[in-house]
C-alpha cells in the first residue's frame, strides 16, 4: 500500500487494543476501503501475512497456524439486500457448532434465524444479545475479528443487528471492522460507531502508485491519467491500459477519451465496460449469472457460506481483468464491486430474466433465494411462482421481514393468473404494511386492488378500513365497509373459516370497540351469533370482553388463559388482542412479561401496530400496579412512535392515558390540556371509547382537587348512579369515583344506589379489580356498622388488592376516616397510615396530603411534612371564613352566588390544606394563618 501510513496506524492500533470494539471505514468507491480491511485481517491472523485456509469451515481467516485472531469476514451484496438476515448468516455460519453449546433460550433465537427451529421472529434486542453471546462464546478460545467489506449492501435487519452488537463490543474478545461507500445511504448510518474516513491520495502517493504499476508512462499520459484519478487507487490501476490502447486524447486538450463532467465512478464503469462488451454472448452471459447472484468481488477466504453460483468457462474474462481466481477456493471472483454492477448494467432485460430462470434452478432447495429469481424471471402471469413468492413471504414474516414478505406478496399478486388470487395476495400485502406501520405503502396496495365489475375484494377492505380506522379514527365508514364485506361472505355461503374472515371480524371488533357505541355493537352481535363456528374462539372472546364486560364478562377470565396456554402458536397481533382482553377483565398482570419480551421485537421488525398495542397495554399495568414514573416512559414512547407513524388513534388514545396519568399524580393543568385535545380529536369522530376516558381524566383531576361536585358531574357523564351504560367501557372502571364523588356531595342514595348495583351485576366476577372496588363502594355507602367493618375487610382482604394500589389506598383512606368517627382515633390509624404511605410511594401528592390531614386527625404527626397545606385561594379563604363564623352552605352559597354543592366542593379541598378533617375545627385553623393570606 502507498499513502496509507495514518490508515495503517490506526487499523494496527485497533487489532492490537485489548478488548473489545468497533470501527467503520467509509470512503468512495475504489479508494482502497477492501484493501484495507485485508490488511487489518491480515494483522489479526497473524504478522501481515496472507492467510490460510481453514479446513473446517473454508469460510473464514482464521489464522489458526500461529496468528492470534481468529477472523471471520462477510460482504454486503446488492443482489441479496431484500433477503432477511442474509448477511448475519455469513457471519454465523462458521460458528453453528458453537450455537448448541448456547443455553436453550439463545439458541432457540438464532434457530428461527437459521431457519432450523419454529418461533416468533426475534426483535433486534433479543436477538442482538444471543449474538453477542455467541461470539463471547466463540471468542472465549481466540479472539475474534469480524470484517464486513461493502455493509452499505446489508441487508436492514443484518445491519440493525450488526450495529447493536457493535456498540456492546466493549469488555468482550470481539472486534468488528465495516468497510462502507459513502455515497450510498445504510443503517450503519446512524449505528453510532467510531469511524475512520479514507480519503484520496495525495498527489505524491498517486504518482508513486502509478509509477509502481505502470513504470514508464509518457509523460503527458501520466499527467492525464493523475488529473483524471484524482487520487482514486482504482482509477490510478484501471486507467492507462486504458488510455495506452485509445491512443489518443480528446482532441489535445488534456481531457482523456471523451470523459468531460463524468463522475468517476461513472468513468471507471465505462472503462469496464469496454472490456466487458468485448467479450463472447456466453462469457457475459456467465459473468451475468454470477453477478445477479451475488458472486463475491475480490479474494478473500469464502465470503459467503451461503452457495452460490460458479462461474465456468469465463478464463477471457480473467485475462481481461474483470474477474480474479480466489486462491481459497478457486472460484472466479469479480475483481471489483464496479465490474458486477457494469455487468448488470449493460445487459438487457431479455438477458436478465433468462440469468434470474436459471438461478432459480440452482437454489430450488432455498425458498427465499428461489423466490428472489423466479420473482424476476418472468413478466406475464404465472400461478406457480406466484404461489412460490407468498410462500417466501411467509417465510420472511416469521423470520422478522415485513418489509420483504409485502414485496414479494405485491410481486407474487402481480403474477396471479386470477383476480380472486391477486385481491387476496394485495390484501394481505396491504394487512402487513399496515401492521408495519407502512400506512402509504398500505393505501397504494390498496388503491391497486380491484378491476372493472369486480367490486371491493374483502382483503381490501379489511386493509382500507385499517387505514381509515388508526390513521384518522374513522369509525363510521370503516365499520359500514367491514360489516357490508362480512355480510357478503355470509351471503355467498361460506361454510368453513377463513383468514380473512377472521381479520374481518376482529377488525370489525376493534372498531366497535373504540366507537363504544351500543347500537353499532347490537348490530354486531346480531351479525355474528349467527355465523357459530365460522367465527374463531379468539374472534368470540374479543366479542363479549372488548364490548361490555358488565354483561358479557362473566367467565371471559377463565376463557383468556385457555388461549393464552397455547401461546407459542400465536401470531403477535394475537397476543395484543388477548392481552386487550384481559385487561378489560384486570387480569393483565400475569401477561405483561411476555408484552415486555415482545413489545421490542414487533417495533423493530416493523409490526408498528401490535407494538404500540402492546405499549398501551404495558403501561396500563404500569399504572394500575403503580409504577407511574415508568408508565409514563412508557407513554412517551408509545406517543412518539405513533406520531412518527401517523397513527392519529393511537397517538391520542396514548395522550389519554398520558392525561389520566397527570390526573392520578394530581397534576390537573397537565391533565386537563391532554384532556381537551383528546375530547376535541374523538368527539367529533364519534371515538366514544377516547371521549369516555377524557371524562374520567376530569372526573380524576376534580377528585384529586377535592372538587366533588365536578368529579360527579363528569361521572355521571359516563353513566347514571345505579346503571351501568351498555357498552362504556369506563362505566365499570369509574366505579368508585362516582360512588366517593356522590357521597361527599351529599347524595348519599345515590351513592348507595350504584354500589348495590354493581353487586346486582355480579361485577365482583367479571375482575380481581371490580371486586374490590365493589366491596369498597358497598363499604363506604353502608350505614350498618357490621355490614361496613364487612365489606370494609373483603375489599383491603381481597387477594388481588395488592395489586391495585391507589384504589386499594382510597379504600383504607376511607376505612380510615369512618374509623375514626365510629370507633375513634386511636382505631383509625392503621388504616390511614397505610393509605398514607401508599399515596407516598405512588407520587399522588393531593391524596397524601389528605391522608396526612386525617392521621393529624386522628392524632399522629406525620414524618413527612405537607406541602402549602394553608396555600388558599381568596375565594377559598372567605369560604373558609364565613363557614368559621358559623354559617351554613346555603348561606355562604347565596353571600357568594354559588351553589351550596360548589361550597361544599370547595371546604373538601380547604380541609386538607389546613391539616383539619371537620367545620368545628376551621376557627382554630384559621387562626394560625396571617391575617390577609391568600394564594
């Protein structure tokens, strides 16, 4: 090498670094990046000297006769860009007798990769950490260097892979070196590893490289040919042979053949492609084979354990300096990147397709491969391939390549002899872009479906309704088009399930369930009942659990974990559907390390939405079991992903829970500004199950204030005391904030009313959660002492309250404040110590603070001092005093034209503030305060 002094430096301080780590070449085509990452392998194998092959595998640079790495190298190829991991395979190959000695967890991982084992396709994470164990593992005897030549032709999910195992390198016996051109975009991009740029020559280094390979130029030649290089090493290779058999410049003028304003690698293409066109229809035709399979450029031990083809009979193209003999394998090799692309580009599509026949026959045995080649073989269609290709795309999917299996999908409908075969094949390409958060992709595929007289195929419609129902909420229309395409199905006889019937049904499902409103679900069930066993047993679970858990809840529980038992066979949009399930019946607890495990590999593989499914679920749990700060990680997550995606539901339904969050911890401007923007985005759309939960972030965040009289009126907004709305989800949910929001405003009937109603319901079956919030509800209505102490003990004895935190503090919060009133202070503290301390853990300062008040009523000083429990406002300062000098709230209401309800309201947030529990106790506490005070 000439020039390369600081290049050198570098590389050899990076193999001889202890431990660990990463490194990127980047530079422009022919700057010499390959032959770089030659000598940093050569370096590791041992001495800088050419290294041996391994006869084990044949596939690496071990240096296993006295160097000190062992070094295994792969190449990106453009021809293999859409296949799925392809370029993780390179690497691995040489270590699969390493895999079985991973433990069970690992390798049962990079078996789903390797095609040798069933199981959902791993996220970039899990399957980054079996990878990076594998390579501990096989580094723990030498250590390993990994060197990948052309990475900006990896395949995404190999790259997003590569570039996680990169930046964990640290600590380990691994080294990892990428050689990318910097003109073509890839994932290693944005993977954040150090990198070394590898520029030009300078002009000293070109003419000493020049004149090494082609001493005695004439002197002009050589100027020509130094002005045209650049300081490009190829070109300053490729160039004078080039010159020399033109003989002659254009026209004198210093500019060489005819190459004025055309980019060098443009040059160096036609400099090839002279050569290439020189040769014989069947040496091109065999250069063009090995070319679109992705026959490796340069020598180097095996790049590929994948088989390729070999290129035969091709010595005229060797002679010609387009192809070189792998001293390893004594394959025919391209002698650069450029002479493969040139072949390709100078070929018809005629040639093409022949060369693409061919090499489906040579890789019958690899559907993915044979799938690639038979894709572009043909032009008119073809039923056999098409059926080739969704097969390939089936394969894809469950190996994590959404975006390559709708591909394939959209080129095998291309192919479909028929229009049932190609709707059904479009539909489903648009059915995974949608879940790959693909919406645009998802709409075109859709658009594209149909012809004259034919109508809307079903699988259109499910992939259209998808779109108008995440990106924009529309509920309306997309129900009416999903219901018609059911009602079509029915009508044409169907006697056996099907797919997309099944996706009907559920799409059908979901959108009732966010609409919430009755009558679309009468009309539902009135759809669906009738069609018995053409509905699956899952479709029926979402049917009775997403609708109306009240009435059609009871033993939905038992029904989830049966389907969940046979897990392993489930798709991933599966187990978000499940687990939406079984959060209406407050049992998704038991199911969210399995959402944890998953959530990672669906965003990253691309299934956008059963990911952001999945995060809504995780972070309800994380909310009703109380880890707050991480649920609202979680939400921000959620929201940023759905933003990204333009999923418009999903980023409100997000901002919902973001909002009903900010309520619980009390933070009221937070979630009233959450709560208008969600009212104001789902009103309007008829999104009846976001607008219930806008009315419970106000029915919270008027609790939290104290203010009793707004949390009714929201309450009741969702449902009328002693009634459970048909089909409100929040009807149930909301149950305790009616209940505590009645009784403190004085209606204590109707307080009464609607616990005894949720008991009537047999509410205390259909959760864990519904039975302690009705034990509590019947416990703080109850005007029986024994049946209070009763009901009291089954809702904090409940063995599922535990689990429910907040509302389980409320409960005792209450508990505590009857206590104290029936039996005295010294009974109360308990059970108010215990709220107290909950509210603490939680971060639900308003609710602390009026735990704090009821233990300093109760006798007990706090550990923890309240915060601004005096700050008042002028308004609720004069209430405060006029209630002190003994006037009643009717009084006080008309003094200050408000009702006596809002007074009321307004003494519940002044008696927290001032640390007292009771009227008696305003002038004592007033008292302490400066004359004049106010917030």
């Amino acid at each position: 090498m000439v020039g390369r002094e600081h290049e050198r430096e570098v590389l050899s301080g990076f193999v001889a670094a202890p431990g660990g780590r990463a490194l990127v070449l980047r530079g422009d085509t022919g700057v010499g990046k390959s032959t770089l990452l030659d000598h940093a392998a050569d370096l590791a194998a041992g001495s800088g000297q050419h290294p041996r092959q391994d006869p084990e595998h044949g596939r690496e640079h071990p240096g296993h006769h006295g160097g000190q790495h062992r070094v295994i190298r792969a190449a990106g190829v453009e021809a293999e860009w859409e296949l799925p991991f392809a370029g993780l395979h390179q690497f691995l190959h040489p270590l699969l007798s390493d895999i079985d000695r991973l433990d069970d967890g690992h390798r049962a991982v990079l078996d789903v990769v390797f095609g040798r084992g069933e199981g959902p396709p791993p996220s970039v994470m899990t399957l980054g950490i079996a990878v990076l164990d594998l390579l501990s593992l096989a580094a723990s005897r030498r250590p390993l260097l990994l060197v990948l030549d052309d990475g900006q032709w990896l395949d995404a999910p190999s790259t997003e892979v590569c570039g996680f195992v990169g930046r964990r390198l640290t600590g380990s016996s691994v080294k990892l070196v990428v050689g990318l051109r910097a003109d073509v975009p890839s994932g290693f991009d944005t993977a954040a590893l150090p990198e070394l740029p590898v520029t030009t020559l300078s002009e000293r280094a070109s003419g000493q490289l020049l004149d090494l390979h082609h001493p005695g130029l004439d002197p002009r030649v050589r100027r020509l040919v130094l002005d045209e290089a650049q300081g490009n090493p190829l070109a300053l290779l490729e160039l004078p042979p080039h010159v020399l058999r033109s003989g002659r410049t254009a026209g004198g003028r210093g500019e060489p053949f005819g190459y004025t304003g055309v980019p060098l690698p443009r040059r160096l293409q036609q400099v090839y492609g002279a050569r290439i066109e020189a040769l014989g229809g069947a040496v091109r035709a065999e250069l063009l084979r090995g070319a679109l399979d992705g026959v490796g450029a340069g020598t180097g031990p095996g790049r590929s354990p994948r088989a390729r083809y070999r290129m035969t009979d091709a010595a005229e193209a060797a002679d010609g300096g387009l192809l070189d003999v792998d001293p390893f394998s004594g394959d025919l090799v391209f002698r650069h990147p450029l002479v493969r692309s040139t072949v390709v580009q100078l070929s018809t599509p005629n040639e093409r397709r022949a060369a693409h026949a061919v090499l489906a026959r040579v890789h019958h045995e690899d559907v993915e491969r044979r799938a690639l080649h038979l894709a572009a073989s043909t032009v008119d269609p073809d039923e056999r391939i098409a059926a080739v290709l969704e097969a390939a795309a089936d394969s894809a999917t469950r190996r994590g390549g959404a975006v390559a299996a709708v591909a394939w999908l959209t080129r095998a409908a291309e192919l479909s002899e028929g229009h049932h075969e190609r709707s059904r094949r479009l539909g489903d390409a648009a059915f995974i872009a949608g879940h790959a958060g693909l919406l645009d992709r998802a709409q075109q595929l859709v658009r594209s479906d149909g012809a004259p007289g034919t109508g809307e195929s079903p699988a259109s419609v499910v992939a259209a309704a998808y779109v108008a129902l995440y990106e924009d909420g529309d509920v309306r229309s997309s129900r009416r088009r999903v219901t018609a395409a059911i009602e079509g199905i029915r009508d044409a006889g169907a006697r056996e399930p099907s797919e997309v019937l099944t996706r009907l049904v559920n799409l059908l499902l979901a959108i009732n369930q966010y609409a919430g409103d009755r009558t679309a679900w009468e009309q539902a069930h009135e759809l669906l009942d009738p069609l018995g066993g053409l509905v699956s047993a899952g479709s029926r679970i979402y049917q009775d659990a997403w609708g109306d858990v009240v009435r059609r809840g009871a033993g939905v529980r038992a029904r989830v974990e049966r389907e969940f038992a046979g897990l392993g066979g489930l798709e991933p949009w599966d187990v978000s559907r499940l687990s939406v399930a079984a959060y209406h019946v407050d049992t998704l607890g038991q199911y969210r390390p399995h959402l944890q495990r998953t959530v990672d590999r669906e965003v990253e593989t691309g299934a956008m939405v059963s990911g952001m499914t999945m995060l809504h679920l995780i972070m309800l749990d994380q909310m009703a079991v109380g880890e707050w700060d991480e649920a609202e990680r979680t939400g921000e997550r959620g929201l940023e992903l759905a933003t990204a995606h333009r999923h418009a539901l999903f980023a409100h339904h997000t901002r919902a829970y973001l909002g009903l969050l900010a309520a619980l911890r009390g933070r009221a401007d937070r979630a009233r500004e959450l709560q208008a923007a969600v009212d104001a985005w789902a009103r309007p759309r008829g999104v009846g199950f976001l607008t219930q939960i806008a009315d419970a972030i106000g029915t919270t965040a008027a609790l939290a204030e104290g203010d009793y009289e707004a949390a009714y009126l929201h309450a009741i907004g969702i449902t009328a005391p002693g009634s459970f709305t048909p089909y409100a989800h929040q009807a149930s949910r909301t149950l305790l904030d009616l209940v505590e929001a009645a009784v403190h405003t004085g209606r204590s009937e109707q307080a009464r009313r609607h616990a005894l109603a949720a008991l009537e319901a047999g509410l205390p079956d259909v959760s864990p959660r519904l039975a302690v919030l009705t034990h509590g509800a019947l416990a703080m209505t109850a005007t029986d002492q024994a049946e209070a102490a009763e009901t009291y003990r089954r809702a904090e004895g409940h063995p599922a309250a535990a689990g429910f935190p907040f509302e389980l503090a409320r409960i005792r919060l209450a508990h505590g404040v009857h206590l104290r009133h029936a039996r005295g202070r010294k009974a109360a503290r308990p059970a108010l110590t215990l709220a107290a301390e909950a509210f603490e853990r939680l971060g639900a300062a308003p609710w602390a603070e009026r735990a704090r008040a009821e233990l300093r009523a109760a006798g007990v000083s706090p550990l923890t001092a309240p915060t601004d429990l005096a700050a008042l406002t002028w308004q609720e300062r004069r209430i405060a005093d006029l209630a002190a000098g003994g006037l009643t709230n009717k009084e006080i209401g008309a003094r200050m034209h408000l009702s006596p309800r809002t007074v009321s309201s307004h003494l519940y947030r002044v008696f927290p503030k001032l640390g007292i529990t009771s009227r008696a106790a305003l002038r004592d506490a007033l008292g302490t305060l400066p004359d004049g005070r106010d917030a």
